[in-house]
C-alpha cells in the first residue's frame, strides 16, 4: 500500500504552533514546509532526517494550542520533519495525552488508580458523572492513571489548551472544583499547592535530599546557591572525573528507580567508550501508581537536578543532556525551564562552565502520558521520535543508547544523591543506612493513612517506622494490607511491618522496594477491585509489541474478571487460579521489559500472600 500525505491542511493555529516549535520561513529554523508530491517520495539524509527527534515536540505543540491534533497537523508535521505521515499517526496514537479526534479546549483527567481509589475516587466520579455526564470527550471529563500526586488524592489534572496552555492540578479533588474549571477555565482556581505540602518532614534538621524544599525558594538561583549549590560540581571539577567515579563507587550508591543498578559501574562503563558524542539522560517519566517524589524535588528543588546531571556528564564526557519529564508534570516543566535559563546565564551551563573548558548543554523533553517510557530504551526511541517501545537487550545503552550513541540513564532521585556524595565523600557516604543499601531513600506514603506525603529516611528504617511517620491509620481503621513498589511490586500483609526497607531486606522477604512506593490499604478498601485496576493499568499501558505481554496482560485481567464475578461452585475457579500462573510466568520469562516481567507481581502476591481471590464460600 502507497502511504503517503493527504490533501488535508492544518488548521491556522497548528500551523502557527508548529512553526513556533520547529522554526518558520525566514528564521535559519525553516526544513520542509510546501513541497510538491514527488518530492514527499524521496528519501532525505542528513541534517534533514535528524530533525525527526522533533516530532514528539511537534504533537506537544499543537496539542497544547488547540487541545487535538487534526489530520491536516499530522501532514504538516511530516512535511517539516520528512517524516511520513503514518510515521507521525502512529507516533500521535501511542501517547494517552495526545487526542487525533476532536475534543473541548478544557478537559479534565481525573485519576481512577489505586491511589485514589483508595480515597474515594469511585465515589468522585459518581458525583462527576450525575453532574457533567459520562466521561468522554463530549462531557469534557476522562478516567486517567495516576497523575503522580498520590498526597493528594483523590486528584484531576485540568488543562484549557490556547497560547499559552493552562493546566492546574486539583487535589483533592471535588466534583464542585472540577466543574469549575470546565466551565470557567482551569486559572480560575484557586494557588497551586506549594511542594514543601507533599513533605511533612519539611524543615527538619538532618535532611539531606529533602532538605531545601520549602526552605529556599525554587526560582531562586541565589538561595540555591546560599544553600550549598554548586558545592558539588566545583568539587567535581577540582579532583576530576575519575576520582568523581571513584566517589561514587565508594559511596556504593545504588540506583533509586527500582533496578538497583551500581551507579558509579554505570558511569565508568559510559565513560570508556570510544565512540562520541555521548549522552546523559534523566529518567523524570515517574508513571508507577503511587509514586510522586521526582515530582516533589523537581518542583521544590530544580536546581539540584541541573548540577546533578551537570556533574555526571562531566564524569561521562557528554556534552547534551535530555530530561524526559512526565507529560502530566506541567509545574515541574516550568521549574526545570526556568532553572535551565538562570542557570545558563550565570555560565553554569553552555560553554567553559565555572572556567573548566567543560560545555554542557540541557534540554527537557516531555513525554505524553505512556508509562512503558519509564523503561530506559523506550525513553530513547520517544526522544528520538519513535513510539515509545522498548529496545531488546543487549547492546545495552552504555554502548549504544540514544541516538545509537553510548548513553546514561539515571532517575531525578538517583541523581540527587551526588552532590550530596561529593560534599561528605563517598566513604562518609557509605555509612548512611547499611553495608548494601547506603544513603538516604525517599519513600512515597499514600492510602489510607493521616499525613501521606514523601519521607526521607536512611536505608534500614522498617516498614512500620515509615508509615508511623505517616501517622499511621486513622482511629478507627485497621491495616488490611501494604503495596511496596507501586502496581509493579507486591503486597505484603498487616503483620510483616518488621520488614527492613533496604535491597537486601524487601529480597529476604520476597518483595521488592521498587521505586519507594508504600501504599497502606485500610479495612474499607475493597482489594479485590484494587487488583483488578492493576490489571487493567497493564492491560493498557502494555506497548503490545511482544506476544506474551500483549496478550498475557488482557487474559490475566479476563481471568480475574471471572473470578470475581462467579457463584460458587461452577467448578472453574481453581482452574483459572492456575491459569493466571502460567499467564504470569509465561509474561516473566518471555516478556521483553520490565513492563511484563512485572505485571503479576502484585497479583500473585495478593493470591499467596494475603490469600485474596479465594473462592467463595
């Protein structure tokens, strides 16, 4: 079949928007535009084909002006780009955030994951749908995964498109709030709620990662700086990249977002390369239900991510950095923005920074509400303007990662620690926590518990000392049971609060700290609903580019669905017991990422740990 570009035209804003992005006529930014249709069949090289790595920008661009992006937008992409124009469909129709049909210029995208479920999502959208109708594009209100805002739950993201978008994040969230900001516009709300509100810890002595939020401004390069900035990468620039490495492998720093990875043998690997250029990226892409740190330090902290990643390409020998940040993280953007422009002016990035003769240059780009981008070669492929599936492994990215060029891949937490690592030195480093999980962790407390918010706390604190810094459950409710590790982690039961929070004590007993999510459900929680909205979340976030995730995910949601649904006695229910085993081991031994390596987890957990899908007596 002759794929090829339609007569449809943008509309004038699309265009205006796009040319905003990419450059227009006149202003050295100016590839593609109107060409007749033999030149659309010709295949492009060089500078012309890299700017492909713009095409997600692109979509961001018009989405954001006119809230959907039309077939004539689509062509007009493709045509700036050289992409093809299914090329640039099938990238638009991978993200949840993007819409290809038309829909209203104020959308509201309310969180039904199981954060907010349990508090009172369910009941939320009850109010919504007798108010404003079912949710759908023709009420202006849709179901949404976690928005990464846990603390607040149960929460909606709002988002009026125009020049310049509106978004405002509504926590927690009321029928009467979302309304609102429907019908009259998503600025008419009331301030957005300050970071230092998601960390009840905050002004305590003794924080290390948590310690400047609430206590400096986050615009503020100056209060930065007054409050040790820098220190770090002047330390690093003194002694030079090796010993940087030779830190961090001291300081025996693991990685934060849930693989557990020595970063200074990450780094040193990266580092050896003989191919350049190489490159530094941040994963900011958070989507695991019930995680909301990397949200918290980069709007309350900013300026410690840039000298972070400023440090590690340093040591890395990169000269570009990209943080991929979470679509539905607007306030983040705008305080990674401004904290890359202020710390440009004052040379701290760009060229010969702190008079080193070392140039470093940084640029967010955002993701568009798909959950697979958190997988570190899926991440590459939306950079480089693919849809987000993950890449098999090897070669893996310190050989050859972004644009096939030797690449570092670290989490907003995991990076976090290095100034921190460079201002004690590794050893002094090392004696936080234990002998096999060092430093500090931040743990991400959400349920049904008093004060839900991000705790800092060295490695070795136990369970039940996290959630007693939570305050507990409120009088009157008893643990039913707690997820550690988001939807990709496991449940463990109300009498195991003894368990150690490090690497070596979740293994010893068969869980997993995953990316610090701990989500207390209290007695009134229905479980069997939260697992079957963690087998929907997979059955959707599945990028259904390998077989046994594709379709293991949807038969492993059928089969809970049956269970849950039958009468006793039909005789089938252990039948489909021992069908979402096989279905979950067949997903864990065959599957190409994570994604499906971990969607029975919490499933199977639940089943063996907690005796949850029994049959019915």
């Amino acid at each position: 079949m002759d794929l090829k570009f339609s007569n449809a035209e943008p509309f004038a804003q699309e265009r205006e928007a796009i040319d905003q992005r990419l450059g227009g006529p006149g202003d050295g930014g100016w590839h593609g535009g109107e060409r007749d249709e033999q030149d659309h069949r010709r295949a492009h090289t060089g500078q012309e084909r890299s700017r492909r790595h713009l095409v997600l920008e692109a979509l961001h661009a018009v989405n954001d002006r006119t809230g959907w992006i039309s077939p004539g937008a689509l062509n007009y992409i493709g045509k700036r780009l050289h992409v093809a124009a299914a090329d640039v469909y099938s990238v638009a129709t991978f993200y949840g955030l993007f819409s290809t049909s038309p829909r209203p210029r104020r959308i509201a995208h309310v969180c039904t994951d199981i954060a907010c479920m349990a508090r009172g999502s369910k009941e939320l959208c009850s109010a919504l749908e007798q108010r404003l109708g079912h949710a759908g594009a023709h009420s202006g209100w849709k179901h949404s995964p976690c928005l990464g805002a846990c603390e607040r739950a149960p929460v909606a993201l709002a988002v009026e498109a125009g020049d310049p978008p509106h978004e405002h994040l509504i926590g927690a969230a009321s029928a009467d709030d979302i309304a609102r900001a429907l019908h009259e516009g998503p600025q008419t709300l009331s301030a957005e709620v300050p970071p230092s509100v998601a960390v009840p810890q905050a002004g305590e002595t003794g924080l290390m990662l948590l310690g400047r939020i609430g206590q400096v401004d986050p615009q503020s390069l100056d209060d930065y700086l007054a409050a040790s900035g820098y220190e770090g990468l002047q330390r690093a620039f003194a002694m030079g990249a090796g010993q940087v490495v030779a830190e961090v492998k001291a300081s025996r720093l693991m990685g934060r977002g849930g693989a557990a990875f020595p970063t200074g043998v990450k780094w040193e690997s990266t580092a050896r390369q003989s191919a350049t250029p190489r490159y530094l990226v941040c994963n900011a892409d958070e989507s695991e239900p019930g995680t909301f740190k990397d949200r918290v330090l980069l709007e309350g902290d900013p300026f410690a991510l840039i000298e972070a990643m400023t440090i590690a390409g340093f040591v890395i020998g990169a000269e570009r950095g990209y943080i991929y940040l979470r679509g539905e993280y607007p306030r983040s953007y705008r305080m990674l923005s401004n904290a890359i422009i202020k710390a440009r002016e004052r040379g701290l990035l760009g060229t010969d920074i702190l008079g080193s003769g070392y140039g470093f240059e940084l640029e967010i780009r955002r993701g568009a509400g798909a959950y697979i981008c958190g997988e570190e070669t899926a991440i590459f492929n939306s950079i480089e303007g693919y849809r987000g599936e993950p890449r098999t492994k090897p070669p893996f990215p310190f050989e050859h990662g972004l644009f096939g060029q030797p690449t570092v891949v670290n989490n907003v937490e995991t990076l976090y620690n290095i100034p921190l690592i460079l201002r004690l030195g590794g050893a002094q480093y090392a004696t936080i926590g234990t002998k096999d999980s060092t430093g500090p962790k931040l743990f991400c407390v959400s349920g049904n518990v008093v004060r839900p918010g991000i705790y800092e706390v060295a490695f070795g604190a136990t369970l039940g000392e996290v959630i007693a810094l939570a305050g507990g459950l409120p009088q009157g409710r008893t643990l039913q049971a707690v997820l550690l590790g988001g939807a990709a982690g496991g449940f463990v039961r109300a009498d195991e609060l003894h368990i150690p929070l490090t690497f070596e004590g979740a293994r010893a007993h068969q869980t997993t700290l995953g990316s610090g999510v701990v989500l207390a459900f209290a007695d009134s929680v229905d479980l069997s609903g939260i697992l079957l909205r963690i087998a929907s979340f997979f059955r959707d976030e599945s990028c259904g580019q390998c077989v046994p995730c594709r379709v293991g995910t949807v038969r492993q949601e059928e089969a809970l669905l049956r269970i849950m649904h039958r009468h006793r006695g039909d005789g089938e229910h252990e039948r489909d017991i021992a069908l979402l085993r096989d279905v979950g081991q067949v997903m864990k031994d065959a599957s190409i990422c994570g994604l499906g390596q971990a969607a029975w987890n919490a499933i199977e957990s639940a089943i063996d740990r907690l005796g949850t899908l029994k049959e019915p007596a």
